[in-house]
C-alpha cells in the first residue's frame, strides 16, 4: 500500500494533530506511524496515558537490528489499536528523544516494512532538519511528502530552507504537497457583566467574530477615550458597542481590499465569514512564494485540536466537526496525488480506408461544409 509522510518547518503548526486528524478521517485501513526523531505525543496526549507505550517504533527498531534487513513480520506486533474497529492503528514513537541517536541506522529498514504494510501509511516525521537523526528514508519511500504549515510569515520563511532540503532528498518537487492548517479564527462572544462606564468595555451581543490577527494600528480607527469637555454627550453603551464593531468590521474589510487578499480563508470555498487575519496569507501567495503545490487547508478547530493533543474534551459527534471534515477532503486529494498516473491507452487501430464512390460515415458529422443540396452563404449577405 502506499505511504504518507508528514513534516513540519518547526514552530508547532500541529503536524501530529493533523496526522491523527487524517488518520481518524481515512477512507480505508490506515497506520499512523510517530516516526518523529523529537519522540511521540499520541500516547501522552489522544490516550492520557491509558495506554501501554510498550514496543512501538524502538521495538521495530530493535527487531531491524536483529532481522535481515525486513520488519514486515515484526510490524503487525508493534501496532496498537487507535480505534475500536480495528481499521486505524497506530506505531507509538519514541519515548526519550535520546534514543534518535540509535535510530540512525535502522530508519532505512523500518521505512522499507512500513513501505511493505497491507494499508496505507500516514508517517508523522515532525520538525525536518538537516542532520543523521531526520527519518530521511521514510520520506524516500513515501509516495507523497506533506509540509504542514501555518499561513503565516515566519512558517513560510522557516519551510523555505527544509523545503529545498526536502527536495534534494526527492530528487524534485513532484512528490512535494503543502497543507495550511489554523487558517481562520474562531468566533469569540464577550458580553458585559457590569454596568458601562466602571472600566470594563462593552461589546454587546453584537461581537460575534474577529479576525486571527487584528490588522495593523493605522487601519484601526480611534475608539474610546473620554470625551472632550464641554463636548456632546456620551451614546449609551448598546449603540457604542454597535458602531464599535461596525467601524472594526469596515477597518478590516478595508485592509484586506487594500492588501489585494481574498476575504474568506483557504479551503473554505467562499463560503467563511471570517476574513483574513493581519498575520494571514492566502494559499495562492505561500503557494507561488515557496513554489509548492497546497493540497489543502484545515480550519482552526481548538476544540478537536485539544481534543486529540492532550485528550481533554467530549469524543461524542467528532466525525462532523470541522476539523475532521476538512481532513477528509485533504485525504481523499493526498490519495489521488499520491497514487501513481495510470498506463497510457494503447493506441486505436486505424480506420479501414474507405471504398469509392462510398461516403464516410464520419463525414455526416462534419460541420464544416455546406449541408447537400443548399448553396454555401456567402460572407456579409442577408442572414436571412
């Protein structure tokens, strides 16, 4: 089956997160292997610790040790269940980031019996830098190489350098997908518990969304303050709170206009309401910028991203939250740009040459010439 691997520029985009989000998503049998030289994060944070970490990639690796040269056979006792079906299992990683050091040697091996496995492979590799410790061979063999990424400045200059690394490695950019993850904010609700004017600020009911990042100081306009003596008198706090919002709203449609970025977040096909953060980039620039493909974009989803980071929270209705959701979109598009191109056609056998005096039966669907027994129209006539 094929393999997927995973990377990240650094700075906690949430490549794991997103692996288990794509695994719990998957559309058929899938393992999701912690093949990060940093050590795993899913028995600590998805399991809370309810789960023996017992064997797992520092067993497969010690198993490459004493084999051949093949782990197909020793994989299958590594595994741990990641779901109750039995159709999602997972390859805990590495306990002590210590033990990097030792893996150096065995990654070629392990990448060649995950490559081997009777599913499809999802390789968290985390954080890719240059040194022996990198799983390099795990992204040789995979058939699609992902970077996760947050659309921001500093993740797009920190995966330039690792991108170049990445596809030195892969000898071009063909097997080289990005994925935008945290692209849109979610909606914030403050209400006022005391009365206006004992120095707390009202936003109303009328505060329903912000942007990720507020644009900059100069697009904001002058709000609050006391007014001037003598001055007209303060409106009540309900109509403040209203022309506050309505001026912030027009501040940041008006930045986004001015900054030539769509107004809703990638991914979302035209249908978010949020607009664009300040700190936010559209997918088209990061894609033309780094010269990568974007195979996708995942929403900013805290809820389900704690949920499967650190364990806490409801695991009732995950399937329709929009993280999952998302996943499932970029999982169906990673299949099919991993999946190889299919075999040409063989070439149809040429038509047998027609007899004379016998028209052919494609002529009847020429259009090009006159139709028999009406005269050609001649260029600048009547049309009628």
């Amino acid at each position: 089956m094929a393999m997927y691997a995973l990377i990240s520029p650094g700075g906690s985009p949430g490549v794991t997160t997103t692996a288990l989000a794509l695994a719990l998503s998957w559309s058929g049998p899938v393992i999701l292997a912690e093949c990060d030289p940093a050590g795993g994060a899913i028995l600590a944070g998805l399991f809370a610790g309810h789960l023996s970490g017992s064997g797992g990639l520092l067993g497969l690796a010690i198993a490459a040790g004493r084999s051949d040269g093949t782990v197909r056979g020793e994989l299958p006792g590594q595994l741990a269940l990641l779901d109750e079906g039995g159709d999602r299992l997972f390859l805990a990683g590495l306990s002590d980031p210590r033990q990097a050091a030792g893996m150096t040697p065995a990654w070629p091996t392990i990448a060649a019996g995950l490559a081997g496995a009777d599913r499809d492979v999802i390789a968290d590799c985390g954080r890719f830098d240059p040194g022996p410790c990198r799983p390099a061979a795990v992204l040789e063999q995979a058939e699609l190489v992902v970077m996760v990424l947050r659309p921001t400045l500093r993740q797009v200059a920190w995966a330039m350098p690792r991108l170049e690394l990445v596809a030195q490695l892969l000898g071009g950019t063909s097997r080289l997908r990005l994925l935008l993850v945290g692209s849109c904010a979610p909606a914030r609700r403050r209400r006022d518990r005391g009365r206006a004017g004992h120095g707390r600020r009202d936003f109303g009911r009328h505060d329903r969304w912000r942007p990720a990042t507020p644009p900059a100081l100069g697009d904001l306009p002058a709000l609050g303050g006391p007014p001037a003596l003598g001055g007209p008198p303060a409106l009540p706090a309900r109509n403040m709170a209203s022309a506050r919002n309505a001026l912030y709203v027009l501040s940041v449609l008006a930045a986004t206009a001015r900054s030539g970025g769509p107004l809703d977040g990638p991914g979302s096909g035209g249908r978010s309401r949020r607009p664009y953060g300040a700190g936010n980039h559209p997918g088209r620039e990061i894609e033309a910028a780094l010269g990568i493909a974007l195979i996708g974009a995942l929403r900013f989803d805290p809820r389900t991203a704690t949920l499967l980071s650190d364990g806490a929270g409801r695991r009732g209705g995950l399937a329709s939250r929009p993280l999952i959701t998302d996943a499932r979109v970029v999982a169906r598009s990673m299949i099919v740009a991993g999946s190889p191109p299919p075999p040409p056609s063989p070439s149809s056998p040429s038509p047998p040459p027609s007899s004379p005096g016998v028209a052919d039966p494609a002529s009847r669907y020429d259009r090009s010439g006159p139709a028999p027994g009406r005269p050609a129209r001649e260029s600048g006539g009547d049309p009628r």
